[in-house]
C-alpha cells in the first residue's frame, strides 16, 4: 500500500478458523466461492477448486445434497488444497454426512432446517468435531413464520432475527465456532442488514449479494454491497455470487481487497496441494523453497507445486506453470501439458528458469519449445507405477464413504 493511504478500521470481531484459513478478528479478509460442479464428481470438482485456488480463492463451499455428493466430499477434502465447506439445505442428515467426510465448515440456512432438534444435533456433532458453521441468511428463503411476522415482506430486522434465533439454538448446546451472513439480492435491503446485524453480535461476518446475476451487471451490484460494507469497518470473508464460472468470483473478490488495501497484492501466485497418501516428495518444503526463489522474481503467474503426477497436472492444470512428482522425479507441465521430466533435487530451479522463460515470452512459446508427447509418456509412466503400488484409494477415502454409507442404512 502507498504510504500515506487512507485505510479502514475494521469492526471487531471474534476469530474463527475454517481448516488453515482464519476469519475474523486480524485475520486478513478472506475470499470464498462455490463450484458449480456436481460434487459426486471428484475429478471435475477438484480441477474446479484448484483453478479457484490459483485465482486467489482462500475457501470454496461445495453442495452436499445427496449421498453421493457427500461420498464425493470424502474423496476431494484430503486433495483440495483451500478448505471445503459444505452446503447444507433442507436435510439435516446431510450435514452429519459432510461431518463425516472431514469437511472443514458447514453453511445452513435457517430458512430450509427449521426444527430445532435437528439445527441443534447438527451444531454438537459440529462442536464435537471443532467445524465451524456460517448461519446463512437469505432474503429469498426465510422461515414463513418470521415473514409473517414482519409484514408478509422481507426486512432487514426479519434476516437479523432469523440469524439470532439460529444462533440461539446453537449458544444451547455451547457451539460458538460461527459465522453469520444475511445475504439478499436487494443491495440497499442487504447493507442495512449487515449493518443491524454487526451492532448486535461481534461473530465474523460473511459478505455478499446473493444472485447478483450474470456480468457485467452482477459485479458490479456485489460490488455495491460489498464494498459498502467493507468501507464501513463490515465484513470478515467475502463472496461475489455471480451467475459466471466460480473463477471470475475469486478474481472479482481478490481484485476488490487489493484495490481496498485490504490484500497484498503479490508477483507469483503459488498454490500448492495440501499433500495426501499420494505425496511422493515433502510437498510444504518444496513449496516453501518454491515461495523463496520466486520471491524476488516480480513474475505475474500462477506457479503450482503438486505432491504428485497422479493428480497434479490435472487438478492444477490451470495454473501458467506447475511441477509434480512421481518416482523421484519431477514432472514439469504448463498449462496442465507435461513438458519435461528433471531429477527430484532440480524442480524448483526449473521451476525459476521455466518462469522466467513464460513471463517474457507466453506459455504458447514454451510449449512450442519442447515435445510434449515425450513428457506425457514419462509422467504417464510414472503414474501408472503410482498407482500400481499406491492403489486407488491412497487418502483411505472409501473408509469415509462407507460412514456416511452406514448412516442411511
């Protein structure tokens, strides 16, 4: 930030951690999104969440609305390298289901699980597990007892009470691991609800316009609310709800906090997994000495260190740059293409070089500078060893799956 800039006190509130991600308190203003994939597939769901990584996305929510998707978070938490929150609606087994997959949060709407046996069943198992929950507000689904009771018409003082009351039944069974949103797609009906609500708890908030709608329109209504709020001291995580690929979300959402100062703006964007039964090298020192050597490099891109070549080019193909290892070898691809093949103890200065080389001339001359093919077959190789002594299931994820199998036997 320039010295000198005006800056924005922000309201105090107490701090929560969603997996490794700390929100609230002086924790810095964290991105989230959605993916928009089906959750039963994990592939596609995961090479989801790491283009949303590589776009500056710090936690992504994930639906659990059937067995499967909930069998399908089991196989993608011990891969995603951001914490998963689950999205709960109507049925509160499903969030039991989510707990039991190892996600790192849950989001319920008070509007859709109403008994409150069940909102508190699913706050112990949440207490017992140490998950936080957002109470999830929304204009469009609040309970038709309190839309009654405030005039057959949405309010602000109708969204605050809705998350109150929530929270209420959670403060009865001592869970306090939360985070609140009152979301609407009216943004002036949405800023006084944050508003009102901030004066009455100092839980993390979590910002955003629901259904803000396709682009342009719908960056620039978030926008509105968001930035709103954000200039007034509001706000602890945010979301743009956008109807466009998730990835514009995390961009829009990333690109608002450094135009506020609120996130520092950085040259290399380095994601890595969070490693895995699958890891074939101590994936958070490579990636550390990744951090360190291009630290220095002012490059503009998306560089990924990958635990292996199983899942890696995948998952994280669309980052400019990434390497992955398999059998004490380094896998190097771009753009998710494999591209050379380097001894263990030389990624990460192939790493650098390669960078360099993109940064001055584009990924298409890298690419055009190397056979492809020959690297695909080698990492392919590789992969197929991986798997032969690894099996399928490395992360043990099919425990998991036959939990939350036995729970709705």
């Amino acid at each position: 930030m320039d010295a000198g800039a005006v800056t924005f006190p922000r309201r105090a509130t107490r701090q929560i951690h969603v997996g490794g991600v700390a929100v609230g308190g002086d924790a810095p203003i964290s991105v989230q999104s959605m993916t928009t994939t089906k959750t039963a597939d994990v592939e596609g769901t995961l090479q989801q969440i790491y283009a949303l990584a590589a776009a500056g996305c710090d936690i992504v929510r994930c639906t659990c609305n059937e067995v499967e998707a909930a069998e399908g978070l089991a196989r993608i938490v011990p891969r995603s390298p951001i914490p998963i929150v689950a999205d709960i609606h109507h049925q509160y087994r499903m969030a039991l289901a989510a707990l039991d997959a190892g996600v790192h949060g849950l989001r319920l709407n008070p509007g859709n699980i109403r008994k409150p046996e069940h909102i508190k069943a699913v706050a112990t198992a949440a207490r017992d597990r140490g998950v936080p929950i957002r109470i999830g507000v929304n204009g469009g689904s609040l309970d038709p007892a309190l839309y009654e009771r405030h005039g057959g018409r949405v309010t602000p003082e109708a969204m605050v009470e809705s998350a109150m009351q929530e929270l209420a039944y959670f403060d009865e069974v001592g869970f306090d691991a939360v985070k609140i949103s009152v979301k609407a797609s009216n943004v002036p009906l949405m800023i006084e609800a944050y508003r009102q609500l901030s004066e009455v708890t100092d839980h993390p908030l979590h910002l955003g316009v629901t259904e803000a709608g396709p682009l342009p329109e719908g960056l620039i209504k978030a926008t509105a609310g968001i930035a709103t709020l954000l200039a007034e001291g509001i706000g602890d995580t945010i979301r743009y709800s956008l109807t466009a690929d998730p990835v514009e979300e995390a961009r829009a959402g990333r690109a608002l906090l450094e135009s506020f100062g609120l996130r520092e703006r950085t040259n290399v964007d380095l994601i890595a997994c969070p490693s895995c039964g699958r890891a074939e090298i101590d994936v958070i020192a490579v990636a550390s000495e990744a951090r360190d050597a291009l630290a220095d490099e002012q490059l503009p891109l998306q560089v990924a260190v990958m635990g292996c070549v199983v899942n890696g080019p995948g998952e994280a193909r669309d980052a400019d740059l990434g390497i992955a290892a398999g059998r004490r070898r380094g896998h190097l691809f771009v753009k998710g293409q494999n591209v050379a093949v380097v001894p263990e103890d030389e990624m990460v200065p192939t790493l650098v070089e390669w960078a360099r080389f993109i940064a001055e001339h584009g990924t298409d001359a890298a690419l055009a500078r190397v056979d492809t093919e020959v690297a695909r077959r080698e990492a392919e190789k590789d992969r197929a060893e991986l798997l032969e002594i690894q099996g399928e299931d490395a992360n043990d994820s099919e425990q998991r799956v036959e939990l939350i199998s036995q729970r709705f036997d």
